[in-house]
C-alpha cells in the first residue's frame, strides 16, 4: 500500500527509469510502431469527424487510412523515379560542387588572407581542399547514420508492412486506449494529471500538426520554385528543405546553404545567387507572416532552441526513432516543467509562511 506521496513519486521515478532503459533496448525495432502511433494521433480528429457523422469508428478508420497510404503511395510513385535521379546524381556532384564553390569564393579568400595575422595566414593557406573537406564529411556522416539507423532494409521493409497495421489498430482504438488509460490514474492525482494531459495533447497537436502541415507546403514551394528558376537538383533540394524545416530555422538554413553551392557551380554568377537567396527569403516571409500564425498560432509554447535540442538529443541517443520521439518528449517535459513551477510559485517554498518574520 502507498502511504506517502513520497513513494508514489519513486514509483513514478521508477517507471520513468524503466521505459527509457526499454526504448534503448529496442530502439532498433521500434521505427514502424513509432510512425504508426504517430499517423494514428495525426489522423485521430478525422476520424472523430467522421464518427460524429454517423460512421462507425472501424469504417472511418479504414477510409481513412486507405486514403491516407492510398496517396502517399501515390506520391511516392510519382516522385521517387525523379528524386531518385536526382538525389544519385547530386551524390556523385558533390565532389564538383566543393571544388567549383572553393574556386569561386577563392578571390574573397585571397582578400581575408591579406588582412588577416600571420598566424592566421599560415592557418588558413594550406590545402585548399580542407576548405570543403570537413563540410563533406558532416553531411556524408548524416547521410550514414540515416541509412544505417532508419532506412537499413529491415527498418525499411518493416515501415511499408507493419506501419499501416499498427495505424488502423491504434486509430480504430484509440478512444478505447484513452479510456482505458484515464482508468489506471491515481484517483487522488486523476485532476491534475489529465489537466496535464490535455495541455500535453494541446501542445503536441500544435506543433506537430500544425508544423508537419507547415514542412508539405514548403516542400512544395521550394521544390517548385527552385525548379522554375532552372537550378539543378531544385525539386529534390526544395523537398529536402521543407522536410527538415521540421527543425525551426536550422533545416532552411541547411537547404539555403546547399542550394547556394549548387548556384554556385552551375552559374558562377552572383545573380543567380541572389535569386536562390530570394526564393529562401520568400519562404521564410511565408512561413512567419502566414503559415505559423495559421497552423501553429502561440499555443505550442515550444521554444525553437529546445526543440533543436530535443531534436539532435533523440537522434543521437536512439537515432530515427529519437527523432521521431523527440519533439512529444520535449512538448511533455515543457508542459511538466511549467506545471511544476506553476505549482512552487503558488507554494509556501516560495511565498514562505503567512506568520515567518521576513525582517533581515
């Protein structure tokens, strides 16, 4: 029997202990039970529309997700032949690229050199190739640990079979897993915790709906614009871009970056740069005047610096599947934090006793 709080927050404790030593057990299996939970909570309020209706829960639920796999099938069809070529060719570009970016910031180069130290100019004036040479291993490192952690052929084969199963289960049970979920809550604890849960599901919803719609609008506006101004890889650049706009500000400027050196090669003239520096521009004006404060607003109440944090902490522990954990974890140790310190404020730790003498 559980006497003291204080043993319930060690069994908490425990708990906590427990499921992360499980994730790091099975991290390695756990990609499609991932993305099926996470398709199922994204498609959960269709369903409820769907329900009210007048459809049952299970043909609402599979409606939707035949529809749902039904189009990204489709899109994948439509564009992997194309991304493919691109993505293969871009790959065996890279070289070129360095060497054509190297050559063409060489007359800035030559002009820091002049106003630079000695030391620095004896730092600075080596192989030329180590210019470049770092950047291409952080991106071919990347590019490693996606293949080997999230698209290794196991992990691959087991998103096309067992993800859609694991989304029409969860998704056709998921009001059924809620009830059953609120019915193990502490009945002394049950208030507050589902006032927590709730502005978990809040923040979440926000940011990951609102986000995750945010990133397809930019796929497509940047794959296309990129392509209409003539840039080569432009549609698998701009895709790339706006999927890693997931990470606020760090994946445009990743993209803007790799798109600049690919300007770079194929014109050599700063104009062209400028236009692809527009286009990103462009983009950002989109998404902070008119997509954020439509899709997400100021509800998530997730700081861009945590959610980078949370981002390269879950990929680096637990790889793809980190990142695909990352952004509820941090969403549910934010509203946590906040809860807890809402709760010191209103406490007598802070305000102190009624009766103390406050005199020095």
């Amino acid at each position: 029997m559980i006497e003291t709080k204080g043993q319930l927050y060690w069994i908490w404790l425990l708990a906590l202990i427990v499921s992360i030593s499980f994730l790091f057990l099975v991290s390695s299996i756990l990609i499609p039970f991932v993305a099926g939970l996470a398709v199922a909570y994204f498609l959960d309020p269709l369903a409820d529309k769907l329900e009210a209706f007048g459809l049952s829960r299970t043909i609402a639920t599979v409606c939707i997700v035949t529809l749902f796999f039904a189009v990204v099938i489709l899109m994948v069809i439509l564009l992997f032949p194309l991304l493919q070529d691109q993505f293969i060719r871009f790959l065996d570009k890279i070289p070129s690229l360095v060497q054509n970016f190297e050559q063409w910031v060489a007359p800035f180069k030559e002009s820091l050199l002049t106003r630079l130290s000695s030391a620095k100019l004896m730092e600075l004036s080596g192989d030329p190739k180590s210019f470049g040479g770092p950047m291409v291993q952080w991106f071919g490192n990347i590019l490693k640990g996606i293949l080997t952690g999230g698209l290794a052929i196991f992990n691959a084969i087991s998103l096309v079979l067992v993800t859609p199963v694991v989304s029409f289960y969860l998704l056709r049970d998921w009001d059924k897993i809620v009830v059953k979920i609120d019915s193990w809550l502490p009945r002394d604890f049950a208030l507050s915790i589902r006032i927590i849960l709730v502005d978990i599901d809040k923040t979440i919803a926000a940011f990951v709906r609102g986000q995750g719609s945010i990133c397809l609008i930019l796929a497509f506006f940047y794959g296309i614009s990129l392509t209409i101004i003539g840039l080569d890889f432009g549609l698998i650049l701009g895709i790339a871009t706006g999927l890693i706009s997931f990470v606020p500000y760090f994946g445009m400027l990743i993209g803007m970056a790799a798109a600049v050196v690919v300007a770079i090669s194929q014109y050599g003239e700063f104009l062209q740069v400028v236009i692809v520096l527009a286009v990103f521009g462009l983009g950002q004006v989109i998404e902070s005047m008119f997509l954020i404060p439509k899709l997400v607003g100021e509800r998530v109440g997730l700081h861009a610096v945590w959610v980078i944090f949370a981002l390269m902490l879950g990929g680096t522990a637990f790889g793809f599947t980190g990142l695909l954990l990352a952004v509820p974890v941090a969403a549910t140790i934010g509203v946590l934090v906040r809860f807890f310190v809402t709760q010191y404020l209103k406490s007598d730790l802070y305000l102190g006793s009624p009766d103390r003498d406050r005199s020095l």
